[in-house]
C-alpha cells in the first residue's frame, strides 16, 4: 500500500506538526433530537451540549444506513450501500485482509482500538476485529450478543472475559442475574486505551450500544432499556421503558464528559479529534416510543426508513485550538470519514471509497461538496444531491425539498422532473 507522510498540515497561524489522535464514537440508535445541542428539551445531555458549543457541529450528517450491520460496514468501508457487500441487517463477515479505515490506520502506524459492538464477524472468522486492522479489541463481536447489556462475557481480542455476577443461562440475550453492566465496562477499556497510548497516534473507535434496546428483554420485561438506575429520572410520571431510556442517554453524555476530561488531564485535547455521532436514526423498541421525547425531532421517520428520521443523525467534530467553534450544514455521510481520517493522517485514502474528505471543513479551509448521498434497503432506495432528497419505493421516486420541507412532506416530482430524472438514473447505475 502506498503512504505519503504528510509532515505538516499547514493553517494560517496554525501548523499540526505530527499526526493526531483520532476518536469517533458511535453511539447506537441515537436520534436526531436527543441530545439538547439538537433540540431535546427534556433529557439532559450537558457534556455533549458543551462539547457541540466547543465543537462543530453538523446539522446534515447521515449515517450510512439505516439499521446497524449495513452503517457500520459502511463506516469500515468507506463506501455507500450501493457498493457494499450487504444491504440490509443479514449476517456478513469480512472478507481476509480487508481494506478498512482500520487497517489503513494501522498501516500508517497508528494504534487502533475498536471498542463495543463489532457486529461483522464471530469467534473464529475472518471478520474478527483482531484480523481486520484492529489491534486492541473489546467488547461484542456478534451482533445480536450486543443486545445484553449484561452478557457473562466480552471478548479481549480473542478471549472470552467473564462478566462476574451476570447469569444469561436461560433465554437468550436476557439475563436471570445483573451485576456488571458492559457499557460501564467498554467505557473503562476505552478510558484505559487512551492512557496506555497517550504518547503515540492513535485511533480509537468506540461503539457504544447505548440507547439501543434488548429487543429479547423487551419481549420477555416489557422494557429493553437495561441500564443500572434511573438516575435523575427515577420519580418521574413516565412508563419504565422511558425512564430507562432518558437514564440511558444521560449516561452516555457524562461517559462522553469522562473521555474529553481524560484527554485534557493527559495533555493530549489539542492533538486529539474527537467526533461523536449515531448509527441510525432512533428506535421504537422494547416499550420506547420515538415521540415520547421527539426523537427524531424535526424529521420524518425512525429506524427503519430511508426517510431522513432514520438516516440523519448529530455528528459533532471537536479538536480544542483546530476546529473552530459553530455549526455547518455541509452534507457529509459516513462513508467520508475514511478519506477524512486518512488525510489528517497523512496518507492516502483507498482507492475504492465513495467518501469525500472533509479534513478541509474541520481545519478551516475552503471544502468541496460530494455530488450525491446514497442509500439501499429492501426495495427502498434514497438519494439526496444538494437540498434535494429522492426517496423511491419500487422505483417510484418522491422528491423533497429539505430547504423548505425538512418533514419530508411534500412530493415534488412532478414540479422538477429534471431532478428526478437525474436522481433515477443514478439509483439505476447502481442497482
């Protein structure tokens, strides 16, 4: 694989004279409107609302799907849905040596760590993360074992660890005995990869399964919000699945405090990109309701649809002395960060990816627009070029103008058939 050094990336005033840690945390089933900095009103998210206020924050970032497996591909890819091996949430390992963000990464000789929910492999194949790039490895490897936040085991790279108190002997995934909660657990091994690698690059992918459900719990409780307490929420006039859930978000905003204070405490904030984003819109699962708290906030949709409920998610960028405070409303999608991080790397981004760095945008430069977004799944297919967003059922494509219909609302097809003649014909290239 060819690598350019970059020495320097050079800014007015500014110069990073050697490669910066990279962090990007995926949180999982998180909505658009659930943290403050995207209007939430009710659920606290004050880490994350400051980190947003210091940060910059990206009012139309797209997962890239809308259901985990498919996202996460994407992210590891750097390619849409309409490259990737798979489309939807069936099973798919990872080929031998792979090309991910990852092994790139680790090719430039960073670190990398990837940390919670692996979901593109099992014990033994291929696709684990400790043959993919991955050199520190913590968590779940299989999907659907993510759904226990309090398995009798994680995985360490190749080993089982034991969980101690946790029983799931009976049913699967819903366990008879809870002591050690995993996020608690995933969080404790990231905090600890970032000391142990302070003093060399490093990239730390942190796959948080918060406020995912336990779909099983949900069916067997009534609620598949498992999270140790309440919290500040325990005395509220709210159905049990809605206080876990609110615990479960405040939770996962004060762990993002506990991240951004170590950095700060290590000396290490200013060399240090952090992002934060989701890997798909909100769920309404295991006794969740998506309007409960607004969710999806202005959107139309959850999980499940290529509506922009279900695909838009927050992202915030923050690099305390680089990335200058703000908001943007460019149009970026997952597959972009493996062409972003590969930059700020210095070094080359695979040839196959359909990303467009925004390494630009984050260091304050003049920053290229992609030409389109695109997403597969079942007999759906979405697109979106500039303001304009097309989703087609069997073909038949609704357009939207998300200047002035961000509710997705009102089909314009008809009005602009230049636009959706030019959208159908790439959803046909594709195909």
């Amino acid at each position: 694989m060819k690598v350019v050094l970059i020495l320097a990336l050079l800014l007015p005033g500014f110069a990073i004279a050697k490669k910066p840690n990279l962090i990007y945390i995926l949180t999982d089933d998180l909505g658009y409107g659930d943290l403050g900095c995207y209007g939430q009103k009710v659920v606290r998210t004050p880490r994350i609302d400051e980190m947003a206020k210091k940060g910059l924050r990206f009012t139309d970032h797209y997962a890239g799907h809308t259901v985990c497996r498919p996202s996460r591909l994407s992210l590891l890819k750097g390619q849409h849905t309409g490259h990737t091996a798979i489309a939807g949430n069936n099973k798919h390992v990872l080929p031998p040596d792979s090309v991910t963000i990852n092994s790139l990464l680790q090719d430039a000789g960073y670190r990398t760590a990837s940390v919670g929910k692996w979901a593109l492999g099992r014990e033994g194949e291929t696709g684990h993360p400790n043959k993919q790039g991955v050199d520190f490895f913590y968590g779940w490897i299989d999907q659907s074992e993510a759904h226990d936040y309090y398995p009798e085991y994680l995985w360490r790279n190749e080993e089982k660890e034991r969980l101690p108190g946790n029983d799931n002997s009976g049913k699967k995934n819903v366990s008879s005995k809870k002591t050690t909660y995993a996020h608690t657990r995933v969080t404790e091994e990231a905090l600890a990869f970032i000391e142990r690698n302070k003093d060399a690059p490093f990239y730390l992918n942190l796959n948080w399964t918060i406020p995912h459900t336990n779909n099983e719990a949900g069916h067997v409780e009534k609620n598949g919000q498992e999270v140790p307490d309440w919290g500040i929420y325990k005395d509220k006039d709210w159905p049990e699945p809605e206080k876990g859930f609110a615990a479960m978000v405040t939770l996962m905003d004060s762990d993002t405090g506990r991240i951004l204070d170590l950095l700060a405490k290590l000396g290490i904030a200013e060399n240090t990109l952090v992002i934060f984003t989701s890997d798909n819109g909100p769920h309404q699962e295991g006794g969740h309701k998506v309007n409960f708290f607004d969710s999806n906030g202005p959107l139309k949709g959850h999980k499940r649809s290529l509506h922009d409920g279900g695909i838009r998610v927050p992202m915030i960028a923050y690099w305390p002395g680089t990335v200058k405070p703000g908001t943007s409303d460019h149009v970026s999608a997952f597959w972009d960060w493996m062409p972003t991080a590969c930059e700020l790397a210095g070094i080359e981004s695979w040839e196959k990816t359909d990303g467009l760095s925004f390494a630009a945008l984050l260091l304050g430069k003049e920053q290229k627009k992609c030409d389109y977004l695109f997403w597969r799944w079942s007999r759906f297919r979405a697109i979106r070029i500039d303001h304009w967003k097309g989703v087609a059922t069997d073909r038949k494509l609704a357009l939207y103008d998300l200047r002035n219909d961000l509710g997705e609302e009102n089909d314009l097809a008809a009005q602009h058939p230049k636009i959706a003649t030019k959208m159908k014909k790439i959803i046909s290239e594709l195909e």
